[in-house]
C-alpha cells in the first residue's frame, strides 16, 4: 500500500512541476510579446549594469527573471519580475523601474509603492497588497498598461 502512495504523490509532485513550468514559459514569452510590442529589449535574467536598486527591497533579490528594458518615447524603463529571499518565506515581485527624476506619484495605482533608487523611481506593490496576486508577480496585460502609462505621464512630466 506504500507503494501505490509513494507513486501518487510521486505522480502529483510530476504533474504540479509541470504545470509550474508551462506558467512560467507562457508568461516568458507573453512578456517577450509585450518588449516587442513595446519597443523594448527582452533581457532574461541579466539587469543593466546602470539599474541602481540601493535602498529598494530588491537590492539583495535572490532570483531576477523576465528583463525588460528600453526607452519608449525618450523614458528610460526596465521592468522584471525578481524573488526576494528564499524558500517558503520569500517574495515574488513585478518591479518597474524609471530612470529620471519625475513625479510618478500623479499617475499611477495607489496599491503601488514607490521607491527612489540614485536617479532610479522604483514602482511595485508591497506586501500588504490589499489586491491579491499570485505569486505576487503582476499579469502581462496589466504590467503592458503600466509601462504605457508611466511612460506617456513621465513625458507630460517634462523629463
């Protein structure tokens, strides 16, 4: 009878990592979609030297994945989705980050906190996110709506 449970469990544990693994390549390549949409470079997991995160939550991110960056209409902006830690208690997060020194505070969700990183806005939702996500990682569509956004205000904005 151990056996059989061994095997079932051993069968679950196979169909769950696959299941993990088809969401992570369908969101790879949704966001691959969204950097050619968009004007932007699809990086992997390599963030531009010139990205300072100093005093942000994601100086220290264990994992960073899914880069984006370029410069639609003449702002500067690298997005990626990053884990912070590791293990059960970590924190899987969407970042923007928008180089210049404009006021994004105008523009943007006021579930989204924003950090300053040199001359870096950081932009992502914290913890205590009253909007459940997922892993906390923010759906294609809604990061695409994002950097349309930040990146037409940012202009308005004189930067």
């Amino acid at each position: 009878m151990n056996e059989i449970g061994f095997a079932l469990f051993a069968g679950a544990a196979l169909v769950l990592l696959f299941v993990f693994h088809r969401a992570e390549t369908q969101r790879a390549a949704a966001i691959r979609g969204l950097a050619i949409r968009s004007g932007f470079h699809y990086l992997g997991d390599a963030l531009p030297r010139s990205l300072t995160l100093y005093g942000t939550p994601f100086d220290h991110a264990s994992k960073v994945w899914n880069v984006i960056d370029g410069e639609p209409r003449g702002v500067r902006i690298i997005a990626f989705d990053c884990q912070i830690g590791v293990g059960k208690g970590s924190l899987r997060r969407t970042v923007i980050a928008v180089e210049g020194g404009s006021d994004l505070s105008l523009f943007l969700n006021p579930e989204m906190t924003i950090d300053s990183a040199g001359q870096w806005k950081v932009l992502y939702r914290p913890r205590a996110s009253t909007n459940f996500r997922i892993a906390g990682l923010m759906p294609p569509e809604e990061l695409e709506a994002y950097l349309n956004s930040v990146a037409t205000d940012a202009k308005k904005s004189g930067q």
